[in-house]
C-alpha cells in the first residue's frame, strides 16, 4: 500500500494517538501516564506539537503541487 492515500491516512491515524497522548499527558501531569509512559510537562507539548503537525498533514494539506 504506497502512495498519498496511505500517508494521509497515516497522519490522521498517528495524529489522533498523539492528541489523545497529549490530553492524557496534560490531565496526568508529571508522571506515568496509565502506568507506562513517563511523562513531564516537555513531553506533553512535544506530543501537542506533533499532534498539530501530523493532524495537518492528514487533513489539512492539500495535493496539488505548485509549479515552477
């Protein structure tokens, strides 16, 4: 399975664990979060920031390509 179809879906999929991290990171605090994931207050904006990113790219960006 290759192309732009399977990417996306990759982004979206991986965007919405990095959000639900995230929000599990933000209502934990500094930690574990559910016992296995050690978590400080970087980590949670780092997962924030990826989330954004990944989230974009699953949804947001479009395919056209610009020519030059």
């Amino acid at each position: 399975m290759a192309g732009v179809g399977a990417s996306r879906m990759f982004f979206k999929i991986f965007g919405i664990v990095y959000a639900l991290v995230a929000v599990l990171g933000f209502m934990k605090g500094n930690g574990l979060v559910l016992g296995m994931i050690s978590n400080n207050t970087a980590d949670t904006w780092l997962h924030v920031v990826l989330a954004v990113v990944m989230l974009f790219l699953g949804f947001g960006a479009s395919g056209n390509r610009a020519t030059v």
